[in-house]
C-alpha cells in the first residue's frame, strides 16, 4: 500500500494548473507560441502507516511539467507533458482549428467532456468520479466544441485512451488489462483477478448554460458518456455508459458544485467488477454505481493574491449483485493559497473504503475490509511559470 501511494503521491498534480490558466484553446485570440510548466513538492503524514508517522510524514519531489500553445491563424496546438521521480506521460496533446467564432475542433489527446466543465473538486485529492474514470480524463479522438450566449455544447468521439490498456503511467484513469492483487494489511493475497479489457469508440455528449447573475454566475448541466469495452480472451465488445446532472454556481467569492452520476460497465469476463489504472498503479472498482458530490468553497482576496478555503465530499454507491460490495466515501477539507507564481494546497483527507486514501482498500465500491475512516494531512507547493 505504501509503495503505491508514493506512486501516486508522486504523479499528482493539484488541479491548480487548469484553474490558474489552462483556459480552453478557443480563447486564445492572438498568434504566437507560449512555453509554460510547473515544478511541485509534497509533504504527506498518514495516520494509518507508523513508519510515515514515525517520521513525522514525508516530503518529496512531486512532479515537473512542460506546457505548450501555439497559434498560427485559425491554427493551433495545446499540450502538457510530465515528469515524476519514477515515470513520464502526457497529459494532452491535440491540434485545433477555429471554424469560426463559435465553433472549434480539436484532433488528439483532449479532456473529455463528461461532468462539471471544469472539475468537480477543489482539492489536490480530485473528487471520487476521477478515480472512476470520469473527472479530467483525456483520451485520443475528435472533439468539437461551441460557445455562444452561455450555452456551451461537447461533441467528441474517441477511438482509444491516450496508453494502451496495459501500461498503468497515465494521468487519468482508464479501463486496464492485467493482473491486479489485493493484500490484506498482514500480507496475505485476498484478491488475484486477470483483466483483458480495452476501451474503445467512445461518445460523448455535454451541455451546459451559464447565466450570469448579481454577484456571479450558476453553471447547469448534463452529459451522456456511451462506449465499448473490448475484451481480447473472449475476442468480443461489452457496452459501458455514464450520465451526470452537475451544477456549479458562485456568489460573491462563495462556490456551490453538486454532481450526481450513474455509469456501469459491461465487462463479460467479471460480473462485478472491472480493472482501472491510473499513475503508475492499478486497482478494482465496482463494475456499476452511482457517484454523488458536494463541494463548498470560500475564495478571499488579499493584497497578495487569494486564499480559497473548501470541503469537498463525496460518496460512490455500488450496484451490482453481490450485496458485499460497501460504499466508498472520501471528504477533503482544506485551503489553496494563491500568490504570486506559486500555488499552495493543505489538505486533510478522510477516506473510508476509498483506494489512495485509506491503508486496506484498495479499490473503490468493493466490499470492506475494516470499518473506519483513515486520515492524512497533505501539503502540495507548486511554482508556475
């Protein structure tokens, strides 16, 4: 367990980067070529491992980043690659065409448009669709995008994630063919499960209307996600699917994000479970459920920047036949400290059957092992430029 939250402490990046300027390509206006990035460092204590604790936590490099747009015309190219200590993948990488004012097309690795528009969480920790495969996924495919009066519409179809179904160095999570064990905190394998999953021709549809009102603007929507899973032993396709409701609303520095979720997986070699990896790792998770999210956050302005203050929370509900799979739960109280160049998160995450943030369970919806919430305090510092 240690080994793979290092793993994923050390592929992370808080969600800053998109909120403190990755607005969508269709914005740009004028030519040129910017080169931008980031380089962050992470504290993390858990009080669920004694040799971390026995420490007194530990402090690491936590990523380096390179960005890059270009623009010629109606022309341009967006992308994001990352370094970790153990590991490099790409984040996004595609090319775009304005066909006009309110239209574009994007061709590559893009953010798929599935949920709240932007995230639906305001911590370093992302919320529970993420770990899922839903919030701030990027696969590879085509997207077509437009924006006019406040309604805001997503075309997009993809063939394929940005990796093969084998490699598990991705930023977002993916469907996953392989081997994937589970221990118990003694050592003792529980769990052994062979997966030859891929995902394949996927559509997805968004729609959105922003109104503006005294004081900020509410943001709702909906979206449907349907594609296929092809299962290489079985030489066949299985269906999968998703849809949302989500609303993001902000008032005088205040901002209200709920999303509700269904999805479900079809793979034909598992009835109720499917694997998925995500940052150097792979895990299970209940093959259908649902997802809920409520978040609430304070933004206060100073002379120096801003500090935003947050409670994120999140509950997964699985649904499928065995009665022993539990609910996963996760909530993220913290602040992120905006100056300057740089940009602070300190957060203090309780997990409860939640993989990433608990010591014994390492999935998400499959059945519990214990029966109480684990906590960590974790504090990511980024520098932008």
């Amino acid at each position: 367990m240690m080994k793979k939250t290092t793993k994923f402490m050390l592929s992370m990046v808080a969600t800053a980067i998109a909120l403190s300027g990755t607005a969508h390509a269709a914005e740009q206006t004028e030519d040129g070529i910017k080169l931008g990035g980031a380089v962050r460092v992470n504290y993390a204590y858990r009080d669920y491992d004694q040799v971390n604790k026995d420490k007194g936590g530990d402090f690491y490099f936590d990523m380096a980043a390179i960005k890059f747009d270009g623009k010629h015309g109606d022309w341009g190219l967006s992308a994001e690659y990352r370094f970790t200590s153990g590991t490099d993948y790409i984040k996004y990488g595609y090319a775009y065409y304005d066909v006009n004012p309110d239209w574009q097309l994007q061709l590559g690795i893009n953010k798929v448009p599935f949920g709240n528009r932007d995230f639906i969480s305001n911590s370093y920790w992302f919320g529970i669709p993420y770990y899922l495969g839903f919030e701030d996924d990027h696969d590879t495919g085509i997207k077509a995008v437009y924006e006019k009066n406040g309604w805001h519409t997503d075309l997009a179809f993809y063939k394929s994630a940005e990796y093969g179904p084998s490699e598990n160095k991705r930023y977002s999570t993916d469907i996953y063919t392989g081997n994937i064990t589970i221990k118990d905190s003694e050592g003792n394998v529980v769990r052994s499960t062979d997966y030859a999953n891929e995902e394949t021709n996927q559509f997805n549809v968004r729609q959105t209307y922003t109104a503006e009102h005294e004081g900020g603007q509410t943001t709702i929507g909906a979206s449907l996600q349907y594609g296929q899973i092809y299962n290489s032993n079985l030489q066949e396709n299985g269906d999968r699917y998703a849809v949302a409701l989500h609303l993001d609303s902000s008032y005088n520095g205040w901002n209200l994000q709920l999303q509700a979720m269904q999805y479900e997986y079809d793979d034909k070699e598992h009835e109720n479970t499917i694997g998925v990896s995500v940052v150097s790792w792979q895990y299970e998770i209940a093959s259908k459920g649902q997802a809920y999210n409520l978040n609430l956050a304070k933004t206060i302005p100073t002379d120096w920047g801003s500090v935003k203050c947050y409670n994120d929370f999140g509950i997964m509900t699985p649904d499928v036949s065995d009665d022993e799979f539990d609910n996963s739960l996760q909530n993220v109280t913290g602040c992120a400290i905006s100056a300057g160049p740089t940009y602070t998160m300190v957060d203090f995450v309780m997990g409860k059957n939640m993989t990433f943030s608990t010591a014994n369970n390492d999935h998400v919806g499959l059945p519990e092992m214990g029966d109480s919430w684990d906590k960590r305090v974790n504090i990511n510092f980024g520098y932008y430029f």
